[in-house]
C-alpha cells in the first residue's frame, strides 16, 4: 500500500473563472460551494447571483468538485426534534 502525498494526490485543476471567483470571496472555489450550498442552503441559482456567474457555470464546477446534489423537492432542514 503506497502512501500518497500532496505532490502525488490527485488534483482538480481550477481554471481562471475558478481563480477570479476565489480571490473575490477570499476561499477556495471548493470550500465556498460547500459553504454556500450545504451550510448556508443557497440554491445553485443564489450562488451564481452571488458570485456573478451563469448558474451552469456553478452547477458544472459543483459537479466537478463532488459537491453532493440535493433531492428534487428539497424543503430544507428540518428543524431538530
């Protein structure tokens, strides 16, 4: 079993869109949609408002950074009993 290091590990490579977004919110692209779509709850449409991009840009990199999609009719978290 070999072990894998930072120069070894597989890495999406982010483009100049991802870059100029990343210095724009102070994070990296990866951790801001997880952010935005997990935690704060936005919708893929809310993220591309609030980063101004088109909403098939977000969605195409939420895909490429394996950000889980949530079920069509998704009310939100329910509140703990």
């Amino acid at each position: 079993m070999t072990q894998t290091t930072a120069a070894t590990a597989p890495t999406t490579p982010t483009t100049r869109g991802m870059r100029q977004v990343e210095e724009r919110v102070g994070k990296p692209i990866n951790l801001y949609l997880l952010d935005a779509y997990i935690v704060r709850g936005l919708s893929v449409r809310g993220i591309a408002a609030e980063i101004d991009v088109d909403p098939a840009t977000v969605s195409r990199w939420m895909r490429t950074w394996n950000v889980p999609p949530r079920y069509v009719g998704y009310q939100g978290r329910k509140p703990a009993a």
